[in-house]
C-alpha cells in the first residue's frame, strides 16, 4: 500500500487505517537523549448508527483484529441525543 492508509465501509460505517511512521523527538541533545515512538497504525472508526441492515458493522469490527499493542483505537461516533444507551453495547 503506497500511502500507508487503508478504507473499509459499510452502509453506515467507515474503517481509516493509517500506518504512522517511527518518530525521534529529542529530550536531551547534549546527553544525545531521545524518545523514539515506534511506527504503528492508528485506526480510526466512524460509526453513523448503531442499526444497520446489513452486517457492516461486524465487517469493521473485524477489521481490528489485525491491531497490535502500540496500535491506537479512535472512535467517533454519531449521536442524534436520544438514544443514549446505544453506546452501552460497547
């Protein structure tokens, strides 16, 4: 994958998965100190709503299987305000 991103979407749902890059941030120049974040993805779920007739939302979920331990987990999701326990599936 050239750009280092990946989309799955459903009816209601998209998947972002980004391939950040290895960082150097310098702590201490002179002691030659350095804090290195290692390359890892970041995926990134918007979720339009919960009800969906297809099974696009399980499709997505499974798609983050493939997540590591220094992988990142973003979730935004849409909220009309008057369901509020929707979220309680989570």
């Amino acid at each position: 994958m050239d750009s280092g991103r990946r989309e799955l979407t459903s009816e209601e749902h998209t998947l972002y998965i980004e391939l950040i890059g290895e960082k150097k941030r310098v702590i201490d120049k002179e002691k030659s100190i350095y804090e290195i974040i290692p390359k890892h993805k970041r995926y990134r779920v918007y979720i339009g709503r919960f009800f969906e007739l297809k099974r696009g939302l399980h499709k997505l979920f499974n798609g983050l299987k493939e997540a590591g331990d220094g992988d990142y987990l973003e979730l935004v999701i849409n909220s009309s305000g008057g369901l509020i326990n929707e979220g309680q599936q989570f």
